[in-house]
C-alpha cells in the first residue's frame, strides 16, 4: 500500500515538473499512468488539455498531410438546397425549448437525444407536443460529431444547420445560409458570429430581429490554398451554432471524426477546416446565432 502512495505521489510531482518545464509529452505521459492508479479528475482534465494541445500544435502538417492524402475525385454540388437543422442533445432538455422555439415552422429539424443521463428524454416528449421535429435516439453516447454523422446519414435533405441544444438561431440565419449559397456557387460551408448570453431574455430580441436580412452580406471567403496556412483553430472562426454545410461537402470528408484522426482538436473546428482543405468557405460577420455562455454542452460536444 505505501508503494502505491509513493508512487502516486511521485507521478505527481513529474508531472508538475514536466508542464513546469514545458514538456507536454512527459506531462501527458504521467497523467495517463497516473490516471491508471487513481481517478483524479483535475489530472483527466490536465491530461485532456496537453492531449489537445500536442494536437493543436500540429494543425499545419496535419491538414497539409490530409490535402496531400485526398485522392478521391469531389463530388459535384447540390443544384438545390432541402435544409434540415440538427440538434444533438446531452443533459440539456431544459434548455432545448428555447432552440426550438427560435426555428422557423417551415424547416424539417432533428433532435439527437445523445444517450442522456438525466431527465433530457422527459422534456423532449413534452416538447413533442409544441414543435414539429424528428427524434434520434442514441443508447450509448456518440458525442457530438457521432451524433451528427448518425442524423446525416439517415436524413434524405442536403444542407444542415447545427444548432446546439443550449443556444437558438437568430432569425435570419437559415435564408442568410441559403442566400450566401447561392449567390456563392462554390462554396460548401457557411459560418457565423453569434452573440452570447447568460439571461435567456436576451432570446425575446429575437422576435425583433427581421427574418431576412434587407442587404447582402460581404462574407470572407477562405479558400483551400487558405487552409494550407492555418496553425491556429481559430484561423478559420465560426460558431458552430449556425454553421451550415452541404451533404456533399461532409461525404467529401467523410464526416465528422473521433480525435485520433482529426487536424485539431475539437471535432467542430476539425471538420470545418477539412472541408476548407477542399472546398471555399464562407465566413460572416453577422450573427447567426445565440451563444449560452453558463451552460456546458459537456460530453455531448467536445470529445
């Protein structure tokens, strides 16, 4: 037993070492055979930040080694446009409400209950009975970027909006989305700001938002020899929320993928700067989405 406090004690103090020292490959190292004898979940959450920072430090070789890799021919865009808006859901059914009531009536939406552990599936089948939207059910967690590919492949539309549970879209989002697509024949993405908030009755502004913009915006278009230049995730920043792309563009990419495999980090930013490695990106200024800043999206996004 003393041998075992001993060496737990002494991971410790080589893994302070190690990030002291900058090390992030010893530090990680440590944390894992640390984690094997005790569950310390300040460790897991330090081992989950050096993971994604050795990760993030390699953006540039990893998304030069994906174009360099990419030898299938790409398949042609969509000559119309059928949205659908995605919504994973883990542990937020009280929040979901408010996504949904900010979607138009007229769009097809799906709802991805990601194996939730509290009462997220009760407050679903109550709001069944105030909005129209299709149900997935996941019996184990896939997380957010499995949550999607599962809704993707079983939907017959071909351009999605992602919405996350927490949040809501701004009025104008989804004919923006349409309008930039089109008058934009080569781009297969287009992302958003978004504006966040703590008060959920910052959400009441959006009945005086109109529901299209009377301009058209200027987004910035980053293009694939673009994409050849990023080192950061936010190189290429949009929220997620609102981030709307083709079903051509994600075939082309092959969706959503687990950490092993992804150019950076967070699955988000990694399939969004994939599908840049192949196809022009749009970019706006405007909002196109609410941001709720107190509340985590937790398991259900990020691993």
């Amino acid at each position: 037993m003393n041998n075992c406090i001993d060496l737990k004690y002494e991971l410790y103090r080589l893994i302070v070492e190690a990030v002291e020292q900058d090390d992030c490959h010893r530090a990680l190292k440590h944390c894992q055979e640390l984690l094997l004898l005790v569950a310390d979940p300040r460790i897991d959450a330090l081992r989950k930040s050096l993971r994604n920072k050795l990760k993030d430090d390699k953006i540039n070789d990893n998304i030069r080694q994906f174009t360099a890799s990419y030898h299938k021919p790409l398949p042609p865009r969509e000559a119309f446009f059928r949205p659908e808006v995605l919504i994973p859901c883990f542990n937020q059914g009280l929040l979901l409400g408010d996504a949904l009531a900010s979607l138009p009536a007229s769009v097809a939406v799906t709802v991805i209950n990601d194996a939730s552990t509290d009462d997220t599936a009760e407050h679903i089948d109550a709001l069944k009975t105030k909005y129209p939207f299709k149900l997935l059910t996941n019996t184990v967690n896939l997380n957010q970027g499995g949550s999607l590919n599962r809704a993707i492949t079983l939907s017959d539309n071909n351009l999605f909006i992602i919405l996350n549970a927490d949040d809501a879209l701004v009025r104008y989002a989804i004919p923006t989305v349409i309008e930039v697509l089109g008058r934009h024949p080569a781009v297969r993405m287009v992302g958003g700001d978004c504006c966040p908030f703590d008060d959920a009755a910052v959400l009441d502004r959006n009945r005086e938002l109109p529901a299209e913009l009377p301009y058209r915006p200027k987004p910035r278009i980053f293009s694939p020899a673009d994409a050849l230049a990023f080192h950061h995730p936010n190189d290429i920043n949009m929220t997620m929320s609102g981030c709307s792309f083709l079903r051509s563009a994600w075939e082309a990419v092959n969706g959503f993928w687990d950490f092993e495999q992804r150019i950076c980090s967070f699955d988000d930013r990694d399939f969004q700067m994939r599908v840049c490695a192949l196809f022009p990106v749009s970019v706006l200024q405007e909002t196109l989405a609410f941001y709720r800043v107190n509340s985590s999206v937790g398991r259900g996004r990020c691993l």
